[in-house]
C-alpha cells in the first residue's frame, strides 16, 4: 500500500483514501479508520443540521441528537430561544437525556443519578450535598451545562462542537438566499421517518446526488428513457430529464440541481401524443405523490386534475395555470408559499446538499428533506432519515415531529415505491466497494459533480494531503 503523508493530521494518507481526477477510492467507503478520522476531523468541526424547530414547539421540550460518540440536547427556552448542550452531567457523566425527544417538567433539567438540576438555560440550581465539593467552594459557573454552538436557519438548528468555528453565514452563504426564496423555514412536519442501512454514511446519500439514476432506478418514472437503458427500443426518441438538470457545485462542499426553465411549471411541454395533457401531468404527479409521499401531495394531484376541460388563456400554459391554481388553494387556506417566481418554480423538483450531510428537495410548498448520519463505529452502517414538509393552513395545527424508526425497509408498507428502489441499490453498493475488483469508483464529469465537490470538501476537514 502507497501511503502519502498528510499534512494536517501527521496521519499516514493511504493510497485507498485518494480522490482522483475521474473518480474516488473506495477506502473512504469502507476502511474504519477513515471512518474514525470523519469523526475525529469532520464532525467535530462542522456545522450540522442537529434538528428541525417543530421537534420542541413548546417551552421545555427537547431533543436529543446523536452523531458517533458525541450527543446534544436542544431545548427550547421560550418562543425566541433555544439552548443546545454537550449531553452530560458534570457531576459522574450521566447523559442527561437517554435519546430521542422528551419534555423537561417545571422547567428543570434533573439527572437521573444524584439529581443535580438544572434550569433550561442551563444554570445549576440544585447540587445535593453542595458543600461535599470542591472543598465547599463549588461555583455555579462549575457545574453549568457546556453549551453547543449553534444558529438557527431554515427552521433547522444547526450546531457545531468547534468551539470557535467559521461563521455559519459564510458556510450557508452560497445557498442562503435559495433556500430562503424557497421558505423552507416556513416547512413544518408531515411526516419523519428513520431508516438503518447496512452501507456507508457516502453512499447512502450519494444515491440521491443527482437524476442520473433515474431511468435504470425508477424506471416508471421515464418511461422512454427506461426503454433506451434496457435495450427494448434502442430508438427510442428520448430527452432523459437529467439533461434537463443543471448541477452546480458550490463553495464549502454544497450543491444543488434544478431544471430552471425547463419545467412543466414554467411552460415546457413533452405530453405524450394522443394523451390528455392534464392527465398526462396529473398522472405523473400522481406517481410521486403515491411513490413517496413527499415533494408532491395527493392534494397537489387534485388541484392539477382540477384543470381538466379548462380553457387555457392565451399566452399561458397549463404549468402555469396549475401553479396559479396552487397559488390560488394555497391563499384560500392561508398556507404560506414561496413567491411563485421563474427562479424559485425552476428550483422545485431539484435539490440541494447542504455539506455534510443534508440534502433538501424542495417543491410546492413542500419539501422532502434526507439526513444521513454515520454510525459511530462501523463504516457499513448509517442511519438514512427522510423528513416530510409542507406548509400547513393557517388553522390547522402542525403535529409535533417525531422520528418513527423503521424496521423493514424493502417494506412498502414502511417505504413507499421511490425511495425503496433507492434503497434496494444502497447495500448492493457497499458490498461491491469491498470488492476486490473495484478499487476506485468512476465519476461523471457533470451529472455526478456534486458527489467529487463534498469528497474534495471533505479533505479540507481530514487534512488529505494536497497533492492528491
Ligand atoms: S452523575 Fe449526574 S448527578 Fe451524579
Ligand atoms: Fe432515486
């Protein structure tokens, strides 16, 4: 094995952990000690989406977040704040919340063990015996919780264990004012569903970088490009949608893809012939609604059948009359929305990755929103979360978001149509990274570019030497 110095780390840089200029080296997805040097390097020194607001709406209600060996207790303090602190008692160690979200009664904090206590800002109020300690000089500033850095941002609180971190407005800064043209912040939760795949924490989430999957993956989706992949109609004249995608790599390892003016929202036609043009989209969007419950709602679908027999005025189309319809139900109900403008239609139906580990998927007042987190020691195994939203009217209350843990993915009972055919290439994935005829993975030059800009990212944090 050739082995590189690195340059932040002293650590050897093996050979299995390089990126290359077409492609990557499978080591990063299946050596532990890679995995240990994320922990070490990465998650420890970057910002991380730790929650979304709707998991505390109420004064004394927290959240715990778990990343490795590291765990953080979010607490909302009041309407306006919110607290996030290392999960431990300083008196013996004790993590102060056994996992998942829970609410702190009368506004106290109490360990399980010896009951110190705590007020939700985090102040001790109670050490039983107090005079027992530090010769009877223990001070409060002693034994307060050691907050967790964090911001606030897109109804998400992110955190970051570095103390003195880069600020987050330059981390978020290349897709702030995307992400707030969309009104993500304004996204509460449908539904919330956690997932434990036996494959690595990358190429859980790479499966979802990009549209270039679609025809082999979901090929009832593209129907004619499935056609051209499997050999059935090689002739087949098909514009596949990924060439209608535009992916752009940003600074701090983020990205996104959307298809900008090459919508049905914005005009853009491809109807196959003799087929009702309303029912035509309508089914399509039928088919993400029941395929995955998220991005497009059954409510969506109605609203476009809706259209059926409708005149379309001149100079319009039905993509744009189907958004003015959403435009108009959204109103009716008082259900916030993002400016109906070309930019922000153009960006529904794409994605952005918010480096590490954060991918949103926004749409018509809804977003689908993928975490994925590693396990703490075994890099074939992370935790694959998929979060609903939407915007919910004026008067109906939004429920509390909590994480249901699913016990069988290939399910459809528990995962719906779409991302189970993610889901059944993930593992298949990690078992051929072992293998020992694969020793790099090819990467395309532009439909897989976001996937190179979060490896290239990364090595900033792991200190890979540079002239790999
Ligand atoms: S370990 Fe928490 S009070 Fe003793
Ligand atoms: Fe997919």
């Amino acid at each position: 094995m050739t082995l590189i110095a690195a340059e932040k780390t002293g650590a050897e840089w093996p050979e299995s952990w390089r990126l290359l200029s077409h492609g990557i080296r499978t080591g990063r997805y299946t050596d532990p000690a890679f995995l240990k040097l994320e922990f070490e390097q990465l998650w420890t020194k970057v910002w991380q989406a730790a929650a979304r607001l709707d998991e505390i709406p109420a004064r004394g209600d927290y959240t715990t977040y778990t990343i490795g060996d590291q765990s953080v207790i979010i607490v909302r303090v009041d309407d306006d704040t919110i607290k996030a602190f290392h999960n431990v008692c300083p008196h013996r160690g004790t993590a102060l919340s056994d996992g998942g979200c829970g609410h702190f009664e009368k506004d106290r904090i109490i360990c399980p063990f010896h009951g110190w206590r705590w007020d939700l800002q985090g102040n001790n109020q109670f050490v039983l015996e107090r005079h027992e300690f530090k010769s009877g000089k223990l001070e409060d500033k002693d034994v307060a919780l050691r907050e967790v850095e964090h911001v606030v941002f897109a109804g998400f609180v992110f955190i970051n264990f570095d103390k003195n971190p880069i600020p987050f407005d330059d981390f978020i800064s290349p897709v702030k004012q995307l992400l707030e043209d969309l009104a993500i912040g304004e996204m509460r939760n449908y539904w919330w569903k956690g997932i434990a795949v036996p494959a690595n924490w990358k190429v859980a989430q790479e499966a979802f970088f990009e549209g270039y999957h679609v025809p082999a993956t979901h090929p009832q989706l593209e129907v004619k490009a499935a056609a051209v992949v499997y050999g059935d109609d090689p002739n087949a004249e098909v514009e596949f949608t990924h060439h209608n995608i535009t992916t752009d790599a940003f600074p701090y390892g983020h990205g996104r893809f959307y298809a900008g003016k090459n919508t049905a929202m914005q005009g853009k036609t491809n109807y196959p012939d003799g087929v009702d043009p309303v029912d035509a989209m309508a089914d399509r969007l039928n088919l993400l609604a029941e395929g995955m419950d998220a991005q497009v709602l059954k409510a969506d679908v109605e609203i476009a059948r809706s259209l059926k027999g409708k005149p379309i005025p001149e100079g319009s189309s039905l993509g744009a009359e189907f958004v003015k319809a959403l435009y108009t139900d959204a109103a009716k109900k008082q259900r916030p929305m993002p400016k109906p403008e070309p930019e922000v239609l153009g960006m529904w139906g794409g994605e952005f990755f918010i480096f590490p580990n954060l991918l949103i998927l926004p749409n018509a007042g809804n977003a689908m929103i993928y975490r994925v987190m590693p396990d703490a020691r075994d890099p074939d195994k992370c935790t694959f979360e998929i979060l609903s939203t939407k915007t919910y009217p004026a008067d109906e209350a939004v429920p509390r978001a909590i994480r249901e843990d699913v016990t069988d993915y290939m399910n459809p009972e528990q995962v719906l149509e779409i991302p189970r055919q993610d889901l059944g290439n993930i593992p298949r994935m990690q078992k051929g990274l072992h293998s020992l005829g694969c020793k790099q993975i090819w990467l395309a030059e532009n439909y897989e570019k976001m996937i190179m800009n979060m490896h290239r990212e990364m090595d900033k944090y792991l200190g890979a030497p540079t002239e790999s």
